[in-house]
C-alpha cells in the first residue's frame, strides 16, 4: 500500500461547538491506483485531502488516526520532514488554477523552483527538465510558453502548468482536489484524459476529490462515497455505477441529468444536509432518506463489507458502530 | 406553431477593450456578434455554450443590464431598444432574471421576506396590506416555510438561497424568466431539486423560460428547443430532439460527446478537442470555432458560415451544410 | 407539486421563529472581544461625559485671570497649575473637551455628507460624472490639508465656526475616495444588479441596497477621522487661527504657552496630553472596528 488512512479524524473548534469535518475515516491508496473521494460540500472530502498535506491550520487539527505513507505516520513527522515528502513524493493540484501560481513570476521560475528545492539539480539541467514537464502536460511549443506569465495562459492551460508542478518532481501520490471544476466541458475533457494517460505513464496514484460522478466515472477505478465526514460506501467505480448500495449513492446516481433518458422530471434527494453543528443520533443521511428505518434514527451503522465493497448501511448488515464519541 | 415571445435580431454587444489617444476603440471585445434568434411563448429555450461564448451577455440584455451595441430586441412585440429609459424600465419587468451565485444575488442586510416583498412594493404591484399574504404564498410555491421570512440569507444553504431568488423572480409576475445557470453552483443532489421546481413552476405560472447553461446535459430535461453558442455566434438551433439525436455543427457534437458518462457499461468513443477557446477579442473573419474544428476544411478560416435551416427548424451554422442548403436554396429558385 | 423538495416542517421543529440580528448588535458583539477598542470607547465615553457636564467640574473659571496667581506649579490648590495669565489649566482643559470634541463631531459630520454625496454619484454613474468629481478631489488631496484649511479660513474669517467648516472641507476627498472604492465593489454584486432587474430605481439602489453594506467601512473611517478632526483643529488654534481670546482651546493653549516651555513645561505639558489621549482613543476605537467589522476575522 502507498497510502493507508487509519481512523482519521479532524475536527475543528468553532465558536459555536465542535465539527468533525472528516469523523473515522479508513481507506487506501495502492501505486498506481486512481481512487477518487466524492462527495457534497461539507462532506469533508477536501478536508481529507488537506489533513493528508498536513495543511490543517486552527482551528482545525487532526484529532486521532493514522495516515500511513509507505509506512510512516504523517501526523507524526516533524514539519521538515513533512515537507520533504510534501511536493515531492506527494504532490497536489488545486480547483483555482489562477489563484494557485503566483502572478508576477514566469511560469519557469515556478516550476524550476520547486524541482530545484527538491532534486540535487542546476540551474541548466532543472529549466531543461521544466521544459519537459511542459510538454508532458500537453503544452504547445513549451520552450516558448515557458517564459509566460500566469495571466498569459487561458484556464486549461493554467491548470496544465499546475499539473506540470505537481509532477516535476515524480511524486508517487498526486492528490487532485476538483482539478476541473472550474474548467469549461471541453476543457474539463481534456484534462481527464491528460490525467489518466500520464497515471500509465509515470505509473503514479492519484487521490482524486470531487463532487462530479461523471468525472468520477471517466477517470477512476475505485470510489469512497462520503457523506457528513463519514465513508458510506466504497467500491471500484463498475461495481458503484451499475449496483450501488447505499440509498445516498443511489440518489445521487438519479438525481444526475444524463443525456440518455426522456424523464420530464429528474428524481432527487430530498431536504439537504443536516448542519454539522445539529447531526442527527443515529445515520447521518436518515432525514434524507427514502428507506429510513426506526433504528437508523438511534444508531450509526457500522462500515461493513459486502460482496467485496463496503458499505454503512442496516439494509445491508446489523451491525452498529460502536464507541461514537459525542 | 406558437407565436414569439421575444424576437431577437442580428444582436450585437461590443465592449470596448482598448481605445487610442482620442478615445476611438482599437480592441473590441465581440461578446455577442450578430445573433438572431427567437422563443416561443410558453417553451423553455436552452441556451449553451462554454465560458465567454456570450450567452450570459444575451441574458443580462434582455433584463436590461447591458445596453445593446446594435440589432433589435422585440419583446411581446414592442422593440426594447428603441424605447426611452423608463418605458423600458417598466417593459423590462415582465422580464425577471435568476442568477448563477445564490451567495452574491441576495442582499446580506435584508431579510428573505423584504427581498420578496421589495419587487411588489416599487413596482405598486398590490396593496401593502396584501403584500405579506403575497410573500407567504411565493415562499410555499418555491418550498419555503412562511416562518423562515425575517432570516437573513446567511441563514441559508445555497440551494434554499437560490429558492428565494427564484420567489423573489416570481413576485412581479413576469413573463419570462432568464435562468442564468441556475444550478451550477449548487450540489448535486439540490440541483435536481432545483431543476424540478423550476419546471413545476413553469406549467404553475405560464412561464417563459430562456435557460442558459454550460453543458448539455443540464438543459436536456427542462428545454424545448436549444441553442449552442460559441465565442459570440449561435452555431445551432434546434428542438431537443434533433439537437440530442443529430446534432450537425462539430462544436455541438465535442461539446454533446464532452460530457462524461455515468454508465461505465459503455465507454463511447470521445471526440477531444484540442487547444482552448480563443479569446473573444479581435477575432479573426472566418468561422469561430475553425482553430479547433476536427472536420475544418479548406476556407473555414476565412469565410464565417450564416445560421441556415437545414429543415425541420434545425438551423446551423457550419460550411459542411452548405451543399445541404444550396440544393434546397436552388429548389425554391426553381419553383 | 405533492412532494416538496424541501421538508418545511422539520426546520420549523427545529428553530423557532428567530429575531434577526441587528448590524449595531452585531457590531457590538465583535468589538466587545477586542480590549483597545474598549479602552478607547471608555476613554471616548469618560471625555463625552466631560465636555457635558464639565461646567460642574471645573474647579475654577477657565476665563478668569489672576495676574497675581500666574505661572503656578501643579499642587494641591491647581492640579495642573496655571497659565502666564493666572488661570487655572485644568479647568481650562476641561473647557477645551467640550470645544475638541464639538469641533471634531461638526467637521466629520460636514465631510462625510459631502462625501457620501460626490463618492457615490461618481462611483455609481461612472463614465465621464466620475472623472470630474475625482478629478477635483485629486486636485483637493495634492495640497497638504493644514495649507488648505489654512487658505480656506484666510478666506472664510477667524473663528471656531469658521475653523469647523474648512477642516469639514478640507477632509472631503477622503470620504470621497472610500465611498466610491466601496461603491464600485460593491455595485457589481449580483444582488445590486438583481435590484436593478426587479425595477429599482437608481437613487433607491444607492441607499437601499449599497449604502447598508458599506456603512461599515464609512464608521471606521469617520471614526478615524474624527482624530484627524481634532488634531487639525489644535493645529489652527496653534497657529492662532481657531478659537479666539479668552475662550480655551487646546491647541490654542499650546501655541501660547510655546514661550514658556522651558520655565513652565506644565502649561505645554497637559494640553499636549489631553490631545495625545483624545486622538489615541478614536484611533483605538476606530481599529478596533475595523477589526470587528472585517467579514473575514468574523467569519467562524
């Protein structure tokens, strides 16, 4: 395993009370491996990412669990050891090209700096490298694009560079959080294909997050569906789009506008989600769902396999989980 | 055939981008270039296109934020650009408009009740002692408690934000509502919750609706006819059936095949455009959406292909028809 | 339309028809958290309560010269001793609260209307309104403000009215700049345009829905403001030009106890003070709402 997650969980101390934005999450990430985390706003998918980086400032911290990278616990390094594997083992790509590269440095300079601070290289030897990467990424006539400044560069392209960064150092975990939310249909295309097609070739995991079970569909091979900081199921993606488990998962699936049914009227999930401030006792998504039982309203079901997924669900087992922390 | 409710002609909006020493422009900015076209009076017209095609551009004309640079706009059959100020002031209000960003289209410092309320009392709409029952009425027609009135919006999810712009859209008891991309901000499982109550709402109140939105896969459920547009230009036109089952114009077709699938059973073959969208500044003769076009030909580069009727109220506007067109142009020349 | 998207009765459960909060409530819950500003609200309170009811305080006449009594040290008979006339200063800095801080109130409160009123025609209208009115604030702001307020009173005539209207004028630009930066973020939000859909019309967009949302930063910036005010106004009394003999003035105070100050510093050293205090706590007051009032440090 590349990445193992052991029991994370981050909360944050607000002024009115705490919020376990990511509550006992587990999952895994093998080499090579596209998983993607997909989920709502506030279903603590991107915290998930941050808390990975170590980037969780107050008042947020990581209250307990592991996060395994090639067997050490990230929690548990110290910052300069953390940012050596940051951006250089694991790198990470924003949803906002633009704000993410620094407007008054060339696209060069960005990149040469950041494969400069990781790998022994001069100056020569990282601009030629910088070059590469560019044209890697799919960038036409890189030698000249390099000398660019950010606001030169339309979105895509943006994000192309951001991606070329990310990679100028081989790390061996890219974590993508909505690299193509702000990205327009044809580019959004574009730029899963690039993803998919240098995962095969630098041989590279990729977390992916995102709120879009298209992209999801397109471009990964396993899914953690989370809902309310919890996993409710995870599958690889052919088991989740043709037999979904969870009554979330199944919402969501129909509630997604698709080009190939003649409904007037899309199904959906009613309500919205609760406020992380007032969770309901038992399932978090019991208000919401159409098969709520009397006992989803007390417990939390436990994260269960089934059938070689896994889901939290008491159509699906009895099983409750046990020690929830108030 | 239903008669138009808004007739839109050889539109154009330019915004100066730079100008010489004397103020006269030197860099124009085509947001929308010559573009006709019309809706019909109780359809939903899907209009699509990506990021800086023009469409919001359409939108914010037809509600009168944006004057535009020249063509006519007819709307209920009265030409809105040829009128003064207040008379279109007060013709524009049977035109309402629902934004993109429910955190940026409601006033922080008003509660949802006065938001709602704040169209019908300019506008003299209905007595004060009837506006309250008004509002209580729009909030249960959008699913909203009556009691939720004094919160602020910052009280608010994104999807129940979106429901008071829509309420507040439907207080002056317009004719057509502009959905500029209602729902893209939103989550996925409040989108579709969105998207039904806009369509419940249209056979509810005998609405117009111009939708306007990024990808086809978002207007197919609740539009009648569409349109795609690229850097400014329509590029086709045509009721949802033919535009979903044989679309014509390339963009439409990459555009269509863009949109990724949930059914991972069938994976289909993608047309995947090359390069950006090029900027709408200073564009150059030839048809706009040559520089990416994977069937472009000898000449796309220079001459820009009108919108034609290529039967059945399919308009399009690409080169590889004009043989299509030309036999049936000639038909009519010999009749 | 049987099933509702959004279940009404739950949230009706749950909270209860809820009072909105009011933006001075508001304001008054981020301030209280942040000590400077408190101190320089109890110092701002402490001086109002001064200049009201100072007439009961002073131990003394402030006018009242003793000839025989001049150039006293503090001691227990005058707490701040007294001038080269014989007065008591004490009682004369008690006077001088009363006057400051008329002084101060009456030139923000002229500056601001004017203003708002330029700042927001230009920045709404734009276009070629816009570039006049800046255009001549810019012009105003290249002069240095005391050499103004100088020409303005050479122009206007002695006295403290006098004094209030040219610092009122002087400070204009100010206001002016601030209120159109605002207006010209804030006119392009979506729910401004939104007004405009719904058949607003202009003046009504202006102070219906513009005005509540920038008011924040206006408060801070009139706050702040009313320090300049006050200083300015000890700067022309300096100069003679504010107050006129025998009434006390701050400013005044100093500028004709500047003889004395190395044979009496307490006639220089209290006035100086009383100003230094004055001045500190709008300043606390004004930063500490600046703070309060910024979305950001308020959000969680």
């Amino acid at each position: 395993m590349l990445l193992e997650v052991k029991h994370l969980t981050t909360e944050f101390h607000l002024k009115k009370g705490v919020v376990n934005a990511v509550d006992d999450v587990s999952f895994s990430v093998d080499k090579g491996e596209i998983l993607a985390i997909v989920g709502e706003s506030g279903s603590g998918k991107s915290v998930t990412s941050l808390s990975i980086m170590g980037l969780i400032s107050p008042p947020g911290r990581i209250a307990k669990g592991e996060i395994l990278f090639k067997g050490n616990d990230l929690t548990r390094l110290p910052l300069h050891e953390l940012q050596k594997i940051r951006g250089d083992q694991i790198s990470m790509i924003f949803q906002e090209p633009m704000t993410s590269l620094n407007p008054v440095q060339r696209i060069r300079d960005q990149i040469m700096e950041s494969i400069m601070t990781h790998m022994k290289l001069t100056k020569e030897e990282a601009l030629r490298r910088t070059v590469e990467m560019l044209d890697l990424v799919g960038i036409p006539s890189p030698e000249a694009r390099a000398n660019d400044y950010p606001h030169q560069m339309s979105g895509g392209m943006r994000q192309r560079v951001m991606i070329a960064m990310a990679l100028s150092c081989r790390p061996e975990l890219l974590i993508a959080d909505e690299p193509t939310t702000a990205l327009d249909v044809t580019i959004q295309a574009q730029i899963l294909e690039l993803l998919y097609s240098l995962r095969e070739k630098l041989n590279m995991a990729v977390l992916l997050i995102t709120h879009d079970l298209g992209v999801v569909a397109e471009a990964a091979d396993r899914v953690v569906v989370m809902y309310c900081g919890k996993i409710l199921e995870e599958a690889d993606v052919k088991t989740l789009f043709t037999s979904p488990m969870h009554p979330y998962t199944v919402g969501l699936l129909e509630s997604i506008p698709r080009l190939d049914d003649e409904r007037e009227r899309l199904s959906m999930i009613r309500g919205m989600v609760p406020n992380p401030l007032h969770m309901p006792p038992g399932c978090a998504f019991s208000d919401r769902c159409d098969r709520c039982m009397e006992k989803c309203r007390k417990h939390m079901p436990a994260l269960v396999p089934v059938n070689g997924s896994k889901v939290r669900c008491f159509l699906y087992s009895e099983e409750v989980e046990e020690d929830r922390h108030e | 055939m239903n008669e138009p409710l808004v007739q839109i002609k050889n539109l154009k909006k330019y915004f100066t981008v730079r100008t010489d020493f004397f103020g006269r422009p030197t860099s124009v900015l085509k947001a929308v270039d010559d573009v006709s076209f019309e809706i019909r009076r109780g359809e939903a017209f899907g209009l699509v296109g990506e990021s800086g095609c023009g469409k919001t551009t359409i939108g914010k004309m037809l509600v009168n934020l944006y004057r535009p640079t020249s063509g006519t706009i007819l709307f209920d059959g009265r030409d809105l650009t040829a009128m003064d100020e207040e008379e279109r002031r007060k013709c524009c209000r049977d035109i309402q408009l629902i934004f993109q960003d429910p955190y940026a289209s409601l006033n922080p410092r008003m509660t949802i009740g006065d938001i709602i309320a704040e169209p019908i009392r300019i506008n003299h709409l209905l007595p004060s002692s009837e506006v309250e029952g008004r509002v209580n009425y729009l909030l249960g027609c959008v699913g909203l408690a009556n009691h939720l009135r004094n919160r602020y919006p910052h009280e608010f999810s994104g999807g129940q934000r979106q429901r008071v712009g829509i309420a507040r859209a439907l207080a002056v008891q317009p004719k057509l509502i502009v959905c500029d991309e209602p729902v893209s901000a939103l989550d996925v499982s409040i989108q579709a919750q969105v998207l039904n109550l806009l369509h419940d709402l249209k056979d509810e109140f005998g609405l117009t609706y111009l939708f306007i939105a990024h990808g086809l896969n978002v207007v197919k459920h609740i539009s009648d006819r569409v349109g795609v547009m690229y850097l400014g230009k329509l590029m086709e036109i045509a009721s949802k059936r033919e535009l979903y089952e044989k679309p014509l114009n390339p963009y439409t077709q990459a555009l269509l095949s863009a949109i990724p699938v949930t059914d991972v059973t069938r994976k289909k073959e993608r047309i995947i455009l090359k390069g950006d969208v090029p900027s709408p500044i200073d564009p150059g003769e030839g048809c706009r959406f040559a520089s990416r076009c994977f069937k472009v030909f000898e000449g796309c580069d220079r001459i820009c292909p009108p919108l034609r009727d290529v039967g059945n109220g399919h308009l399009v506007a690409c080169r590889l028809y004009d043989t299509l067109v030309g036999s049936a142009d000639s038909d009519s020349v010999s009749q | 339309m049987e099933d509702k998207p959004f279940d009404t009765s739950a949230a009706a459960a749950a909270e209860p028809l809820e009072k909105p909060e009011s933006q001075i409530r508001e304001m008054w819950d981020a301030l209280k958290s942040n000590k400077g500003a408190l101190v320089g609200l109890g110092i701002i309170l402490f001086l109002i309560f001064v200049a009201v009811f100072g007439h009961w305080l002073m131990p003394y006449d402030p006018n009242l010269s003793d000839m025989g009594a001049s150039f006293l040290p503090p001691g227990p008979e005058h707490w701040f001793g007294t001038d080269q006339l014989g007065r008591d200063i004490f009682s004369r800095i008690i006077y001088g609260t009363h006057i400051s801080l008329t002084v101060g109130l009456s030139a923000v409160a002229i500056s601001l209307t004017a203003g708002i009123i330029l700042g927001a025609v230009a920045g709404y209208r734009g276009g070629k309104t816009d570039t006049v009115i800046m255009r001549f604030m810019d012009m105003m702001l290249a002069i240095p403000s005391i050499l103004l307020a100088i020409a303005f009173m050479a122009a206007l005539g002695k006295g403290l009215d006098k004094a209030v209207i040219a610092i009122g004028l002087v400070s204009i630009p100010e206001y002016a700049r601030i209120v159109r930066g605002c207006i010209l973020s804030v006119k392009e939000n979506d729910y401004v345009q939104a007004a405009r859909v719904v058949g607003n019309r202009d003046g009504r967009i202006i102070f219906k829905h513009i005005m509540p949302n920038i008011l924040s930063s206006i408060v801070v910036r009139a706050t702040l403001g009313i320090s300049t005010a006050v200083l300015d106004t000890s700067a022309l009394g300096f100069l003679g030009l504010g107050v006129q003999p025998p009434y006390a003035e701050w400013g005044d105070m100093l500028g004709r106890a500047r003889g004395f100050i190395f044979s009496a510093p307490y006639t220089l050293i209290f006035p100086g003070i009383a100003i230094t205090i004055t001045v500190l706590a709008f300043n606390l007051l004004g930063d500490g709402l600046r703070d309060a009032l910024d979305p950001k440090s308020r959000q969680l």
